[in-house]
C-alpha cells in the first residue's frame, strides 16, 4: 500500500525539543553510582513523565540487567542504555507513515473523545495533506453538534478544500457514505471522516461509531485506510484509558497526539506504544493551522537525550 508524506518533512526542532523538554527534562541523565536507589528513582521519574506501567518495568529492567552485568556504571551510560531500549520500542512500531490506498480515495477516518482537538486536528491534517499536492475532502460527520460542524465548515474554505455535511441531527454513517461517493465521482485523493467527540465510556456514542466503521467499509474496499485516534498529550495515564475504550471499538491503526507544546509529558508516546503497539503518527504543536507534524522517533530521542 502506497504511502503519504513520502518526502521527509524536515522537523521543526525548536518545537520538537520543547515539547519534549517540558515533559522529560528528569529522565535525561541520572548520575551517582548506579545501586538499588538509583532504580527505584528511574522508575519513579518514569511513571511521572507518563512513561506507564508496561514501559516502566521494561526500561528499568533492561537498565538492571545491564548493571548487573556491569556495562552501566555512570550516568552516561545510563543514559545510552535507556536511549538504545526506547529506540528499540519505537522501532517497534510496523510503521509511522500514513497510508494510501491503490486507487483513490484514500479515507480516514479520525476519532476522539471531546474536547482533545480533534476537528483542529483534522483541519490541520487536510492542510498538510493538500501541502503535500493532494486534493482532499472533509466530511463533517459530527452531525449532533452544530458548532463542530460549522467550526470545520470555515477551516475547509480557508484551507480550499472540499467540504461535505449532512443535516442536523441525521445519520453520520449516511455523511460517510455520501462523502465517499462524492469522492469518487471528483477524483479526489483523501477524504476525512470527522466523527463525532464522544466519551470513550458512552455506549450508545461508541456503537455509533462502529456503524459508520462499518458503513464505510461496505462502500470502498480496503477503507478506512487509516483510523487514527485523537489524544490529549496532557492528560498523561487518561489517554491509555481512551485508547483501550477505543480499540475495542474500531481497529484504530495510528495515533495524533495533541497539545505537545503545552505541559504534556511525552512518555505517553512511549507508553501508548509499549502498552498497545499503536504508533503516534501526528503530533500537534501549536494552534495554528500548519502545526502539526509528522512523529520524528529521532527527533523525539534528540529531544528527551540532547536537549541540553
């Protein structure tokens, strides 16, 4: 399957290296003799930067190991040790890029919980789709809140891309479905399904989005291409909460990790990929419409091990 973004983006580091600044400045390099304590103080300092549980045990773990065999001693080699098995989960990862289908259109189709930037996040990503020379539809799915509906309306004319919305109140998958079909018809490249916000713990709202998951499949074979989950950097374990409510929904296939340039702590990349095997793919950096980058695994290890 052919692959958006293909060109490497060059990473904007000033922001790269802030957000992960704020997030990991205690985890960089641990110093002193490497003993019990040492450990235990790596595994606290960890869990605070919203590393997780699974991710936690494993870094300490192999940093334990290591001591014991007497290749760490110092903190520099603390700090190789750790950047070498972080790499090592971030590699992990079947693929960061984004995924396009044969023939177009290729569909996404983005989720979230409310309130986490996810019609931004979509109006940013139609953005730096139509960038990269593709022509791009947006389909406000979202069809219970007004303001969502309109709040994409004005991003899509002011990026120029084509904009698809269904009445008040009706029937998301039936906006799916109509969107796919005006796609078809125009030859355009990506479509964007925008569904509803809802809370991962509604019932009734996550059933809604497996039926237009499944709408869309029946309508295009192969779609949706990606379906990627909107989380909140800042709200740290809560978003591992979001991603299981979600993943047993849909078969989510990417992550877009919002407000990376407020006071999130970026271990939550490491964790949603040690935890879930799920990839952060987009990261938002800021509200305008052009921050939102591709997830740079070297840029991000530049940042936690050589910000200083």
């Amino acid at each position: 399957m052919p692959r958006l973004f293909k060109k490497k983006h060059e990473a904007k580091k000033s922001l790269w290296r802030r957000a992960v600044e704020l997030a990991l400045t205690d985890v960089r390099v641990m110093g002193g003799a490497m003993d019990d304590a040492t450990l235990e103080s790596l595994e606290e300092r960890l869990l605070a930067a919203d590393f997780g549980v699974p991710a936690t045990l494993r870094l300490v773990d192999h940093v334990e190991t290591l001591v014991r065999r007497g290749k760490v001693r110092e903190g520099p080699e603390l700090a190789r040790a750790l950047r070498d098995e972080l790499k090592r989960i971030l590699d992990e990862s079947p693929t960061r890029e984004l995924q396009a289908a044969d023939t177009p259109p290729t569909v996404y189709l983005i989720a979230g919980v409310n309130g986490v930037g996810k019609t931004t996040s979509v109006a940013k990503l139609a953005h730096l789709l139509k960038e990269e020379g593709q022509s791009v539809m947006v389909a406000a799915a979202d069809t219970y809140r007004a303001g969502a509906v309109e709040q994409l309306g004005v991003w899509a004319e002011r990026i120029g891309v084509d904009f698809i919305r269904g009445q008040q109140r009706g029937d998301p998958a039936a906006v799916a479905f109509d969107a796919i079909d005006a796609a078809v018809a125009r030859k355009t490249d990506v479509v964007l399904v925008d569904t509803a916000g809802r809370l991962h713990t509604n019932r009734g709202l996550m059933e809604e989005l497996q039926k237009v998951d499944r709408v869309v499949r029946r309508r295009l074979e192969g779609a949706p291409h990606e379906s990627l989950l909107v989380l909140d950097a800042t709200v740290g374990q809560n978003a591992i909460n979001q991603a299981r409510a979600f993943r047993e929904a849909i078969e989510i296939t990417g992550l877009v990790l919002t407000k990376m340039d407020s006071t999130a702590r970026g271990g939550i990349v490491v964790a949603l990929q040690e935890e879930f095997g799920l990839p952060v793919k987009l990261v938002g950096t800021g509200e305008g419409v052009a921050d939102l980058q591709t997830f740079d695994a070297e840029a991000f290890l530049e940042g936690v091990f050589e910000g200083d």
